[in-house]
C-alpha cells in the first residue's frame, strides 16, 4: 500500500481545519448566498417553501404576490375558503393539497403559536404540509437555526467525507454539527459537488 493510500486512511475527515477549509472554499464561491424564495417573514418562507414543492422557485415567486396580497397574515390566511386558495395557487401544480396545506398551518400557527412561526423542529413539524426539509428551510433562512437537507445535502457532506451514511437524518445532524448553515442555499448541485471535491478529496 502506497504511503498516499496511508495517509488518507489516517487522516480525520472532521479535522477542524479541513472543515475550515471546505467552509473557506464554499463561502467564496457563494458568497452573500440568500433563499432564492421571495418573502418578508417566517410565515410566508413556510408558505412559499410548502408551494415549492414539485414547483420551480420562479413560479412560487410569481405567485406569492397575489396571495399574500390577499391574504396578508396567517390568520387571514387561516379564514380563507379553499377555493379561493386554489385559484391563487393553481399554476403551482398539486394547489388543491397545497391549499389545504397552507391553510391548516395557518390555523396551526394561529391557534397553537399564537400567529408565530415556531422556531423549534419539533414544534414546526406540527404544521400541516411541513416535514423535515420545510422545517430546515424555515429555522435556517429566516432563523438561522438549522441547515437545509434534501438530495444536494445527503451527497455534499458524504462527498466531503464529514461522515459515511447518506440517512437524511444523520447527515441533517451532521451539517449541523459542523457549522454549514451560512452554505444551505447554494446555487446548484454540481457547482456545490465541484467545491466538496476540490478541498475535499
């Protein structure tokens, strides 16, 4: 075995200046990175993040205008029929699931949180059409408390050897764990993989 091969197997993946260096790499690639979902508060990031799905971001972002027009506040929001939701939402695709998606969370956050978004995982997962990644979209764009996870962020971190298993549960912890929240919008997945491997081989 070549003194090379020796080496990388000894070497700590989570050595403290490799991560710098991987973070260094992203942070000047990215930089001034932003959610490429328009919205002003955590209420309307939950309600674009929820459209989003099986959604492009630019037709989210031509649709939320007009809905939140109309419908302001989550209470507003909460009070609205559903067919009015649907016709504002129609070109989102699968609107008739995300209307009642989005109305249910506003009731949730109305009812149980008093009209606030929760900033805990636990607690946002109670609302209707939010799982783990809306939740992380949530808590980490407009709370900078989480880091986002979907197929970019089960690959970027094993790419980058911080950890073996690509279970969304424990590379969610893992991104965590070592410091990637500023990184969680990056613009595209083969640039991100392009950045992993240089600084991460």
């Amino acid at each position: 075995m070549s003194a090379d091969k020796k080496r990388v197997k000894k070497a700590n993946p989570t050595d403290p200046a490799r991560v710098a260096a991987i973070l260094d790499a992203l942070a000047k690639t990215y930089p001034g990175v932003v959610c490429a979902l328009h919205h002003r508060n955590a209420w309307e990031l939950t309600v674009t993040t929820i459209l989003s799905a099986q959604c492009t971001d630019v037709r989210v972002n031509l649709v939320t205008p007009a809905l939140f027009k109309a419908f302001p506040t989550p209470k507003a929001m909460a009070a609205a029929s559903l067919p009015e939701l649907e016709e504002l939402i129609r070109t989102t695709g699968f609107y008739r699931n995300k209307a009642k998606s989005i109305k249910g969370a506003a009731r949730v956050v109305v009812e149980e949180f008093s009209g606030k978004v929760p900033q805990t995982m636990e607690e946002i997962l109670r609302l209707p059409g939010v799982a783990r990644k809306t939740g992380n979209v949530v808590l980490g764009s407009w709370y900078g408390i989480a880091v986002i996870h979907d197929a970019l962020g089960e690959k970027a971190p094993a790419l980058a050897a911080l950890q073996g298993a690509f279970d969304e549960r424990a590379v969610e912890f893992g991104l965590n764990d070592h410091n990637f929240a500023p990184f969680r919008t990056v613009a595209s997945e083969p640039a991100y993989q392009a950045v992993i491997r240089k600084v991460g081989r």
